[in-house]
C-alpha cells in the first residue's frame, strides 16, 4: 500500500479529507469520543516510535477520520447508530435511547 503517497495527499480542501490532519479530525469527532481518540493516537504513536513504522499510525488516523465523517450530521449519526443496534439484536430502538446505549447495543 502507497502509505507515503496517501501521505502527501493531504487534503488541501475539506478538511477530513484523505490525510486529514489529527487536529482536524479530533474536533470532527463528537466529544465523547475524543477521549477514545487521543487514547488511540497516542497509543499508535507510541507503539510507531517504538517500530519505526508508520502502518498503525496511519492506520488509526484513518479509522478515525471515517468515523468524524459519519459524525458530521450527528442526526444521521445516530439514526445510522440506530438501525444498526436494530439490525444486530433484531429489536427496534427507543428513538428517546441515549446514544451510549445504543452504541453499545451496535458495538460502536
């Protein structure tokens, strides 16, 4: 994979786009994530010191920068959430749940 390539990509216009940077997606994320994510970050730093391999970082950042742009309209956030809480337990979501619930139930 073109990991330096992707690299360079940087996005020059929106920005969550590919190569988007850490900051960017951090305050794209809903705040009850941004924990989870600075865990992650720095877990992905720490582990590509040590390795001199920048796969899991970009990896991480990746995943996250997904996820911040699903998170962009939290109403379909949550309505995404939602149907797939329903999809794997085979019951219907209180509209009223709290999304932590709900997330669980979708495993995100």
């Amino acid at each position: 994979m073109g990991w330096y390539r992707w690299v360079e990509r940087a996005a020059s216009g929106h920005p969550l786009g590919p190569g988007a940077s850490p900051g960017n997606i951090r305050t794209a994320l809903l705040p009850e994530d941004r924990a989870r994510f600075d865990a992650a970050y720095e877990l992905a730093l720490t582990r590509t010191r040590e390795s001199l391999d920048l796969t899991e970082l970009l990896r991480t950042l990746e995943h996250w920068r997904r996820t911040a742009l699903v998170q962009r309209d939290p109403e379909e956030f949550r309505r995404v959430v939602r149907r797939a809480a329903e999809l794997l337990t085979g019951q219907a979501s209180q509209v009223d749940e709290p999304l932590a619930v709900t997330r669980a139930k979708a495993g995100m």
